[in-house]
C-alpha cells in the first residue's frame, strides 16, 4: 500500500481509472512471464502522455518510492518485478502510434503499441518494423526498447537498437530528455544506443522513433531434417561460412519436435529425428531460389536426411509451425520450465549442443533445444515439476552448468531475453569489478537517487567482491527460475 | 603542469624509438604537435594515460594519425597517443564472422586477412581506408552502406578501453547478441576519444556479396536530384546512394548519382535493370567488382586533406533542402559536396575563402541554426584549430553527455570533440 497522499496525487494526474490500488487487482502485476519471481507492487499507475509520466514519477519520487516501468509484462528474466513495493508505471494506455512516415522509413510512437501492431500498420506502406521477438503479437515496443529485444529475423536484421533513432525519455527525477530523433544519425555520444536494453533502469521512454524497412518482394523456406543435432549445428556454420546470409535460421530438437507433435500444435515433423533446422531467405525475387538451393545442398552434406521447401505461404506457415509453437508444447510435458538464454559463437554450437545434452543426461533432466542457430542464440529449456525438490535442486546444477559451458565458449549469459531479476547474480561470470563499477556508474548518471528499477540487472558491491546471491525469489520460492509456457 | 615539461613525463615510459617529438611529431600529425608517443601492448597504453592523469598532460587519443591535418584536433592537446602498434589480429574465426584485433590495425591490413575467406567489414564512413580499425570505433561515422549493413555503433561488438582516468575495461563481447547489462559499447564507440583510448576491438564481419555493381547517372543538379529521389523510395534493395556536386555554388551544375548494388548475380542483375528502369534512363556507365570497390573505397577518402569538412544529416525526404545548406558552406569556401541519399546525410569540404575566418565561423553557426531548426544536425569532421574552437564540432552534448564524460574522464585528461 502506498501513502494515501500519493495515491491522491496519481488519480489526480492520470485519473481514478488510471491507478490501481486495489490488493486483488495488484496480484496481476506481481510476476513477468517467468513466473518464479512474485513481488506485489505497492500500485500500478497507467498514465496516457509523457506529461502524466513525467508528473506520476515527480510524484512518486516526493515519497521516496522506487519506480518500476512495465510494458506488456511478456520478459523471461523477472525485470518489470516490484521488488520492494515499488510503484509500477504501466505504458498499457500509451499506445498510439502517433506518425507513420513513409518517405523517411520511420515511426513514431507511445511505448505501449504491440510489435505486431506496428508492422501491421506500416504495411499499407510497403513497410514493416523488422525485429520480431517471438512474443510480438503482445510485447510492447517499449519493452523491446528496454530489453534491447531479438528475435528470428534478427540474423539478418539486427537487434531493437539498430531500429530505435529516437527517444523521449523521464529520468527519476522527473526531468524529461529527449535523445537523438529526426530519424539522423546522433552527434556525439549514443544515448539513445545506451538506453536501449538499460531495463528500465535509466528511465521510462515515453516516445519512440523507429526506423522500418521494406517489406521483401520474396521469402524461400526451408525445413532440414536431422538425425544428430551436430550436423544441424555443422549445417548452420556451412551455410554462412558459404557466403549465404539468410533472415532466419532456427533449430529444434528431437525432444521439443516430440512435444510438438504430441500436442495440438503438430506440424508434420518426422518424431525419430533429433533436430530441425527452419532456413529462410527473402530479398527480391530474382536469385532467391539458387540461394535456397545452395543451402538445401549444404544441409544434405551435412547429414540431412530430408530437405522441405515450402511451394506457398500455407506450407512456410506450416513449416514455421514446429518452431512458433514449441514452447506452448513444451507446457503439455512438464509443469515447469526453465528458459535459457546464452549466446555462443556459432562454430561453437554442435560441442555446446553435445555438452547441454550430457549434462541434462548426467542429471536426468529433459533439456528441450529451440533456438537462434544463426545467431548462436541458445535456448536450452530444462523441463521439471518444482513439486519435486530433489529435481529442482538438480535443475539449478544442470542450469548453472550449462551457463558456465556456453561463458567457457567464449559467449555471453543472455542474448535477447534481459538481465533483470533471474541473472543478476550470474553477471560476475562474464564481467570483472572495473566493468561492473563501470555499470554503476552509468547508471547513476541516469537515475542518481537509484529509484529506477532497482535491484535489477546489476549485483551490490559487498565488502567481500560483487554480490553473486541470488535474490528476489520470494520466501518458500524455488531456487530456480521457470518461465510461462509462451 | 607546465606545457613544456608534461610530454617529457609521458617519454619516459616508453623507449626512444616509440617516441616522435619536436618536427617529428608535426610531420606524423600533420599539424603541430609536441610529441606522438606509440605503445606496443594494452599495460603501455594504461601507464600512459595514468601519468597523464597524474601529470595533468592534454593528450589526445589517435590511430593511424591520417585525420589530423587541419589541426582543430591537435590544438589543445599536449601529446598523442597513437595506437597505430597495437595492430595485430587476435581472434578470427571466419564461419563466426568475428574479428578481434588490436585498435591499431590498418584497413588494408584488415582487407587482406578476410579476403582468402570472403569476408568483410562494410563500414564506408569518411577517412576509414587510410585508418585504422580502433579509429572507426572512436569515430563512429557511418558511410552510405549504413542502410544495408547498419553503420559503426551496429557492428562493434565488444572493445578494451584505457579510460580517461586510467582504468581499464573490457566491454561487450565477440557474439553478434548480448544484453548482458548496459551497452558501454555504444557509448564509447563514436565517442571519439573523449572517454578513454580504445585498445581493442570485436566486430561483426559479412560474407563479401558475389556481385559489386555502381551505376552511374550523371546530369544537372535536377534531373539527378530526381534520380536520387526515386532510388531513395523504391522498395529495391540497393546498397547505397551517393550524390557527388562540384562544383557547390553552380546551382545546375554537373552532378553524378553512384547507385551501388551488392548482392548474388541474379539478384543484383535484376537490381541493376530495374533501377534503371524507374529512374527512367540507363545509367552513363556501369562499374563491377573491384573496379566498383575502388570507386568506393576513393569515396572514402574524399575528404582527402582539406582544411574544412562539414557533415549536414537530416530527414533523407529533406535532402534537397540539406544540400542547400551545405551550398551555403560550400559557396564561400568554393567547396564541393558529397551526399548519401537514403542516410540524408551530406558532406561539405573546402578551403576558407579569402582568409576570411569570421566570416566562415559566421556562416557554419548559421547553417548549424539552419538545420537544427528543421530538426538536423550539422557536426564539423575536420576545421583548423580557431574556427574549431569557435564553431564547435557538434551542437553541444546536454547535460547527460557532460556528466558520462566526468565518469570516465574527470580530470580531464583526454582531449577531442566530444561532447
């Protein structure tokens, strides 16, 4: 609960709709998509223009309260969690995309507008927003620009931060800057490149330009099919080794295609191979189908046993199916699920794959594989029941085993999927206390009083080194972090 | 400190041969300078940059020295450290298309290592054929193969950093997706310097298209204008536009507009024809493969050694408009002008006409005015150190930019155009 002199304020700047108070209403706000972390907000304000954001976060800040900013609340890694009771700001309202401007390639928009919305919109011009997180048809842009969002296509098109050009954003203490814009590259430093993926801990945006691109004349699919997942991995090396740079390159597994095809969701994938590699090329028609071919060829050699191609938009759909319904079949197997997020170098991918397996083999975990192959995106998924606790004990190993394989490899703990709550204790692994410092002080530039989102993304310097406890979980929680099925 | 005892505090940490001083120096830079010095390895740079902060010496971060000539950098710096030694290749495994390599390492160095393999970096921003890979980063300018590839800030993955105040920090990484906490990548990258001297990069590599095409339209400055606006509204996926005027101030002069198209053979055929065709004109001439590479690579160096260097960037439906303002810093100065049409970035050089420094001081405020107020920018690559000082390299940072700069280099000790 908050003062009642602040809840007096928020209704009077975002009015009685706008703010939620109420306990049973709250409950909704309390976790992201993964729901292992549960923290009710002290209330959730929803206000409609940089103005009531910029008043709402005055406000709050009289108070003393931290500040959460939360988009559709679709994360994996628990950052738009109210520790500590914070008040949520919600970008719910803030959804209107206020200019589509065709002849510059750009939009403007509030932070609260979908993903897909903004594509739909853009494509009566020709046009369409490319990353395409694969929550896109309920994740906010806002959100993207927070997480610094991927998705399938990325491989081609880059992430959020080579789309966003402009940003107005309220820091904690109320201010509002307005960083970059005009659709023009920025003189001095990137601020703009800075906030994107600062999840939501240097400031709330409250308006976004985006840069679009147009959309392709022609797509070409593919569907390899595997017996060993190293030769998909070796598949994927081939191709782009070979020159060829498709917009997608996408692997699943033998156990995710088993759970596909057990589950409404069957898509037609043979149930005895051990992986499937999802190919995609798009560009203008001419030369579209040779590139296909030299990628078709190139699977073969590496050991596919069959190679689909999709003759129309129903068969790409149906191909894409296995891959965009994975994680909803995942649900029907296992209660719980852990979601990983570790990118790798791509030639590194058939021995990390190797290694994910004999790990989950050495604990007697499922590890369901479904991933960003191109881009060395790893999603490894460790099915379980949280009920059983000798299990999840045995997931948390298997977890921080796997993490430590891909960071050995030379690669990263999360790729597209945040910091936030779930890796916060993790970030020691991959950065020393010069850079971590280096982290909080950029961030204290942004958000001096340190209302912003606190307690995400960067551990507490404790006198012993940097802080590798992990926190958040509520008590009685798991120790481990489960993501909805999605 | 003294001006003139603060390099001899740098010297002394580095033997004699790494050491330009006197004439030397000015001749490296090509402006005056006191001393150049040259680390070898990443400890040699971090003590350099300790005693400066120490000694309250200006130094000035640089690479291989090829952008300094005009002396609007060099001015208030006591020294240079060059990172030119710092040049070798440390990590790169082509199917990663990644590459780590010391800041140091030459541009052609860098072509003829992803050549064997088909690989290469397509930055294209000003001045990057006869620098260094260290320096792109710092500079963080983007040529016209932005809009296909994405421009610096997209393709550095990760950099070690000596910041202003001495420490030393390994930021981002060498996989293409991180978001493994804030992206220092992008702060640093672009920021020229002014935040710490940048020792080592990561970047993203692509596979070398099979085809290199330019075609080039040439005509008075109308008929190409509308050439440029039909390529920057096709939906045709061309590489790059660039838009060349010379000379500036003949309003319906000759102009050229180079349509660079990369990509497979039939692709870049079908490319080619249709470009053509909704431009309504073949092209004068058609250049391929590496006779179209060189033509770009020259672009690159267009800037050459000219004194004065201006870059106008706004709304690419604007362009014509931008091109006006840079006629007016061309006008003057008798200079010429380079625009990239999908980036709606134009480039002005010349020479200050007359000796008349106020009066083009006077002239590049106004057309800073000029472009801000229609929502641009206007940022000067290259000046000689009064009018530097007076105009200003960019518009001014904000209050942000000032207090990162006072994170990484509170003394402060590093001296360039940022913020």
């Amino acid at each position: 609960m908050i003062p009642a002199t602040l809840a007096k304020s928020l209704v009077e700047i975002c009015g009685r709709d706008g703010v939620i108070l109420d306990e049973d209403r709250l409950l909704v706000y309390e976790s992201d998509a993964l729901t292992a972390y549960r923290h009710r907000p002290g209330a959730v304000v929803l206000p409609r223009t940089t103005a009531e954001v910029r008043d709402a976060v005055t406000a709050i800040a009289r108070h003393g309260l931290p500040v959460v900013p939360r988009g559709a609340g679709t994360g994996l890694s628990g950052g738009a969690v109210a520790l500590d009771r914070a008040v949520v700001v919600g970008t719910a309202r803030m959804n209107r995309i206020i200019e589509i401007d065709a002849a510059n390639r750009r939009a403007v928009l509030q932070p609260g507008v979908i993903n897909a919305e903004l594509s739909a919109a853009a494509r009566p011009h020709g046009l369409h927003y490319a990353p395409d997180p694969s929550s896109q048809t309920t994740c906010t842009i806002g959100g993207n620009v927070a997480e610094n969002s991927g998705g399938p296509h990325c491989l081609k098109y880059g992430v959020t931060s080579r789309y966003v050009t402009g940003l107005t954003v309220v820091l904690s203490d109320g201010s509002v800057a307005t960083l970059g814009g005009g659709g023009r590259e920025a003189p001095g430093y990137d601020l703009v490149g800075l906030f994107v993926g600062s999840e939501g801990c240097f400031g709330i945006a409250t308006e976004i330009e985006v840069g679009l691109v147009p959309l392709p004349e022609g797509v070409r699919t593919l569907l390899g099919i595997f017996d060993r997942i190293e030769d998909a991995g070796r598949a994927v090396s081939d191709i782009v080794s070979a020159g060829l740079l498709p917009a997608a390159m996408e692997i699943i597994d033998g156990p995710t295609i088993r759970a596909v095809e057990d589950s409404v969701f069957a898509a037609g994938y043979p149930t005895d191979a051990e992986a499937a590699l999802v190919i995609e090329f798009d560009g203008v028609e001419a030369g579209l189908d040779r590139e296909a071919g030299r990628a078709a060829i190139l699977c073969e050699r590496a050991g596919a046993r069959e190679v689909r191609s999709a003759r129309d938009e129903e068969e790409r759909l149906a191909l894409w199916k296995g891959r965009k319904k994975a994680f909803g079949a995942m649900g029907r197997i296992a209660p719980d699920l852990l979601v990983q997020d570790a990118t790798v170098p791509r030639t590194a991918l058939p021995s990390i794959l190797r290694g994910i397996s004999e790990i989950g083999e050495r604990y007697g975990l499922v590890v369901a594989n479904v991933f960003h192959a191109g881009d060395g995106n790893l999603h490894p998924n460790i099915l379980f029941d949280r009920r059983d606790e000798a299990e999840l004990e045995r997931v948390e190993r298997a977890s921080k085993e796997i993490m430590q394989l891909c960071v050995d490899a030379g690669g990263t703990i999360t790729g597209e999927h945040g910091v936030g709550l779930d890796k916060k204790h993790h970030m020691p692994l991959i950065h020393g206390p010069a850079e971590l410092d280096a982290m909080w002080g950029v961030r204290r530039v942004f958000d001096p009083a340190g209302a912003m989102n606190p307690g995400k993304v960067l551990p507490e310097e404790t006198a012993g080194g940097w802080s590798a406890e992990r926190d958040g979980v509520g008590a009685g929680g798991p120790a481990v972090a489960f993501g909805a099925a999605r | 400190m003294s001006v003139a005892t603060a390099p001899g505090a740098l010297s002394g940490l580095l033997p004699e041969s790494r050491v330009l001083t006197g004439e030397a120096a000015s001749e490296w830079a090509g402006s005056p300078v006191r001393a150049v010095l040259f680390p070898a390895d990443t400890a040699e740079t971090q003590a350099l940059v300790r005693a400066a902060n120490e000694t309250g010496t200006r130094i000035l971060p640089a690479g291989a020295g090829s952008w300094l000539g005009a002396g609007g950098w060099t001015r208030a710096a006591d020294a240079i450290v060059s990172t030119a030694r710092l040049d070798g290749v440390l990590h790169y495994e082509a199917a990663d298309l990644t590459l780590t390599a010391g800041a140091g390492l030459g541009w052609r160095r860098l072509g003829a290592v992803l050549e064997p393999n088909g690989q290469w970096l397509p930055l294209d921003g000003p001045g990057v054929g006869a620098g260094t890979l260290g320096g792109a980063a710092a500079c963080g300018v983007p040529g016209p193969l932005k809009a296909r590839y994405g421009g610096v800030r997209d393709n550095v993955l990760g950099l070690e950093v000596v910041t202003g105040d001495g420490r030393l920090l390994r930021i981002g990484g060498r996989v293409v997706k991180n978001v493994a906490g804030y992206d220092l990548v992008r702060l640093f990258t672009g920021s020229r310097g002014s935040l710490g001297v940048i020792t080592k990069v990561s970047v993203r590599l692509f596979p070398r298209p099979e085809v290199d095409a330019t075609m080039v339209f040439e005509g008075g400055m109308g008929a190409v204008l509308e050439a440029a606006r039909v390529v920057r509204t096709s939906s045709l996926p061309v590489a790059a536009a660039e838009l060349a005027v010379r000379p500036a101030g003949v309003v319906d002069g000759p102009a050229a507009l180079a349509v660079r198209v990369l990509g497979g053979r039939e692709e870049a055929d079908d490319v080619c024809s249709r470009v053509a065709v909704e431009i309504g004109r073949a092209p004068g001439r058609t250049v391929r493969g590496g006779e179209s590479e060189l033509l770009h690579r020259r672009r690159t160096g267009w800037e050459g050694g000219s004194p004065l260097v201006a870059r106008l960037a706004g709304l690419p439906d604007r362009l014509a408009a931008t091109m006006e303002w840079a006629r007016e810093v061309a006008g003057p100065t008798r200079g010429e002008i380079m625009a990239d049409v999908l980036g709606g970035v134009v480039r002005v050089k010349g020479l200050p006409a007359g000796g008349d420094a106020a009066g083009v001081a006077g002239v590049l405020t106004r057309v800073r005015r000029g472009m801000e107020a229609a929502g641009g920018t206007m940022t000067l690559s290259q000046a000689p150190g009064e009018l530097a000082a007076q105009v200003g390299w960019t518009g001014g940072g904000g209050v942000l930019a000032e207090k990162l700069k006072a994170l990484f280099d509170p003394r402060p000790t590093l001296q360039s155009g940022c913020p």
